[in-house]
C-alpha cells in the first residue's frame, strides 16, 4: 500500500512520540498507541454529494454524545426487505454510491450511516466495538434489517453485531473485504509503528481490561462458527490491508451457511467498486 507524504510524516511523528513515551512508561505509550490506532488517518469528505444521495432522506442519530448522519431510499416497488450498508475504516457512505440503484430495483429499502468519526457525522476514534455498538443503535431505530453489505471493518462491527441482535429475524450478510481477525491488524500496527515488546504486553492488556475479552476475540473467523445467516465473502488475493490469507482458515472449514468469491487484482478498495462485485 503507498502512503501518501502526510501519512509518512505522521506516521514518523508517531513512532518517536511513542518510542520516547515508552522510555518513561510502556503504560502511558500503550495508551497513546490504542488512541493512534482508533484514529482514522482520513476524515470528513473529499468528495461532491453524489447525484443518488439528493434523493436519499437524510437521518441524524444521537449516539454516544455525537451527532452522526445518515441516509435512506425508498423503493417504488418495494420488498419489504432492508439493507444497511456498512463503510470501512476511513471511509463513508458516499463511496458505496453505485450500489444505490441497483438494490432500489429489486425492491430494498436502503440505509447508509457515517460511522463515528467517518464522513459526515461527529467524532475522533472507532474500533470495532464502537462500531457494533453504533450498528445496534441504528438497527434499534430504524431495523429490523435483514440484510447488511460489509466492507473491511464494517465487516468485523456488522459480524459482531450479529451475535448481538435478534436471531430470529431473517437475515443476509455480505462481507467484502472484511477485516477477519484483530490480531492482524494489531501486529501491522505495531510494526507499522515500531512498537517494542513492553508495548505490545501493556496495548494486550490494556483491550483487556476495555473489554474483558482478549485481542483474539474480536475474529470474524470465532463468529461465522456460532451464527447460522447466509454468508456471501468477498475477498481479494492480492489484499494487503485485510490479508486473504486471514480467510483461509475459514475457507478450510467449508461452513455451509458461508460462500466465498475469492477475486484477483482488486485488492482491498477496488473490489467493493468491482461492477462485478456490485
């Protein structure tokens, strides 16, 4: 993945921020580290309102203490089904604009929400409990919704929503490029960032104690073992931020509810622009 020059100087402003905090307390630099990691390297907009989302009604959900956006389209014919897309890490809703029309033809009623601190809506950090807890409050307010499209990290907050919510409804997942297991994401943090061992130990234990559940936990792998929805996984060989090889574990374990579509040349943000994809 190229990092533009921004990234670079941040990304080394870091690292010897880190590295001299954790001279004096691996605690105080696992702390600061878990705040970078939350972070979104990209926020607000960098693009015009697409055509589609003048025609959307536009939604504010008070979540957590922050206004967040979002929107919804209305099928002439409708299904009765809903459909909740689900944005990555450092993205928003605006990017999945192509999948508007489409879903609005066969008859589903469409929502789309910024996630904390991503696109339009308010705040500085997201992990992905924080995003399976926004999730909830808007299937608490606008569900039930019976099926949710997924890309990267809305794919790890959209799958532990699941093992949260009502499993009575009938419901569809689709997960494109999902971020599979936390701990690969962890271990590219700390050697994006030079994190030393003492580090890493305080940052483990610091989840830990956030959320009496090791960093292991939060796998989508441990999940699709204990729900039994329809799975449609999307995901690229050639991935880089979400590794593929993350999948093959899960893939070995030939789950029936769960069909793969494994793509190449795509990587991690082309493959949910893919008119194939679509």
């Amino acid at each position: 993945m190229k990092m533009k020059l921004a990234q670079r100087v941040v990304i080394g402003y870091y690292k010897t921020k880190l590295r001299t905090i954790a001279m004096v307390s691996p605690r105080k630099a696992a702390e600061q580290a878990f705040r970078v990691f939350c972070t979104p390297y990209s926020r607000g907009v960098k693009q015009k309102e697409p055509v589609i989302f003048h025609k959307a009604t536009k939604h504010s959900l008070f979540f957590e203490g922050l206004h967040t956006k979002g929107f919804q389209w209305t099928p002439d014919e409708p299904n009765g089904q809903k459909v909740l897309i689900v944005h990555g890490f450092s993205s928003y809703s605006y990017k999945f604009e192509k999948y508007i029309q489409p879903l609005l033809k066969e008859g589903f009623d469409i929502l789309a929400f910024d996630a904390p601190a991503h696109g339009l809506s308010e705040g500085k950090m997201i992990n992905a409990l924080i995003y399976m807890r926004f999730l909830q409050a808007v299937e608490q307010k606008f569900g039930p919704i019976n099926g949710f499209i997924a890309h990267s990290l809305g794919g790890l907050a959209t799958s532990l929503l699941i093992e949260q919510i009502d499993q009575s409804v009938n419901r569809k997942l689709v997960l494109i490029a999902p971020a599979t297991e936390t701990r690969s994401a962890v271990a590219g943090f700390y050697s994006m960032f030079r994190i030393k061992e003492p580090v890493q130990t305080e940052f483990e234990q610091l989840i830990m104690e956030m959320t009496g559940k090791p960093t292991d936990h939060f796998s989508i792998k441990r999940v699709v073992q204990s729900v039994q929805l329809p799975i449609l996984w999307v995901h690229d060989q050639g991935d880089r931020i979400c590794p593929y090889n993350d999948t093959i574990p899960v893939q070995s374990m030939q789950l029936p509810h769960i069909q793969f579509r494994i793509t190449e040349g795509l990587g991690h943000n082309k493959i949910y622009r893919d008119k194939q994809v679509i």
